[in-house]
C-alpha cells in the first residue's frame, strides 16, 4: 500500500510539473523581446507664463522592447528607454538650453495586423512613466534636481503621461515606428509662475527576437 501511495505521488507530482513547463513554454511562445533605437524632438507645454517659451529640442532614446501577444490581432508591449532631451527656452528674451537625461517605460495597449507580405502594422496607446537622471539648464548652468540655498528643486524628477505609437515590422522582425508622449503632469514646483509639461515626438527603428 505504501508503494502504492509513492507511486501515485510521483506521478502527481509528474504532472504537476508537466503542467508548469507547458505553462512557462505557452508564456514564451507568446512573448517578444527586442530592442530599440529612436531619434527624438521634445519640447515643454507652457500655461501661465506668456514670457516663457520652448521650442523642440533634439534628443535620442535606446532600449528594450517587452511584448506580451495575447492574440494574432491583439498585444501588450512596455518599453524601458533610457532618453536624452533637449529643448530651446526663451523667458524674456534670455535664451537657455534644457538637457535631460532619465528613462520612460510606456505601456501601450495594441492592435496589430498581419499584410500579404509576412510583415505587420500596429497602433497602440497608453500610460507612460518617468524618472529623471539628470536635467540642467545649460547656460545658467542650474541642476534642476539640486537644491540650492535651502530651496526645493526646481523640477521634479517623476514624470507621466499618455504614449502613443504607431508602425510596422517586416516579416525579418525589422521594425520602424513612431512615437509621441504627452505629459499629465506639472514637472516645475513654482506653480504660482508657471506650469511646465513635457511632450516628444519620436522616429526609431527596433528588431526583435
């Protein structure tokens, strides 16, 4: 009876384990990774301060692609990108450079669709979070994290908004794309002067696996 009793729990556990390895091999045919390279132009959305203003700044962006297909016409993709931006500031005709450095993880909802060529168009959209790394003002030379004189930092370093993305992988999984985010919400501290949100557009190309 013993015996018995071994041999049916080795063979439960035999399909418990069975199981499990079925799962994590559903889980790996259904999930991409990549990586991706972008070329950027991002600015600020200024309100309350008709003396400030910002132009579209050069930038560039690298980092992984997580892309989860829950169907053949439907999938979650996050990205991790580490960004450099830059941006042209003007507040009362003294001119200053913005430069940041930090990384933003989007997480898009998406629709995708196969073409007669092997390849495929996506769309998708959805939330995006940030954190700076670093960010100055170039020609005043002002770390806009760093405290000065007691005072809180100019800008906060967590950031978020709405991503969108949109383009098309060939059937070598070589793929182009487009991006813009636009951000909630307002990075500056002195809110009574003015309000500051980030937006960027984007052009890349990525590969995945």
């Amino acid at each position: 009876m013993k015996y018995l009793l071994f041999l049916v729990g080795v063979l439960c556990a035999g399909i418990q384990q069975s199981n499990g390895q079925s799962t994590i091999q559903k889980i790996k045919e259904k999930l991409d990774l990549g990586v991706k390279v972008e070329g950027s132009a991002s600015d600020f959305t200024i309100r309350k301060n008709p003396a400030l203003k910002s132009d579209f700044g050069a930038g560039g962006a690298l980092g992984t692609i997580i892309r989860f297909n829950v169907s053949d016409h439907f999938a979650i993709q996050e990205d991790i990108m580490f960004v450099y931006h830059t941006s042209d500031l003007e507040n009362n005709g003294v001119k200053d450079t913005f430069q940041y450095f930090g990384t933003e993880v989007p997480i898009y909802l998406m629709v995708k669709w196969k073409t007669l060529s092997g390849g495929r168009f996506f769309v998708g959209t959805g939330p995006y979070f940030g954190f700076g790394f670093s960010g100055k003002y170039k020609e005043s030379d002002i770390d806009v994290f760093k405290k000065y004189n007691g005072q809180k930092p100019e800008m906060k370093r967590l950031s978020n908004g709405l991503a969108a993305n949109i383009g098309y992988e060939l059937s070598s999984r070589l793929q182009v794309n487009a991006t813009c985010k636009y951000g909630f919400n307002v990075l500056d501290r002195d809110k009574d002067n003015y309000r500051m949100s980030a937006q960027s557009i984007s052009l890349g190309l990525g590969y995945t696996f």
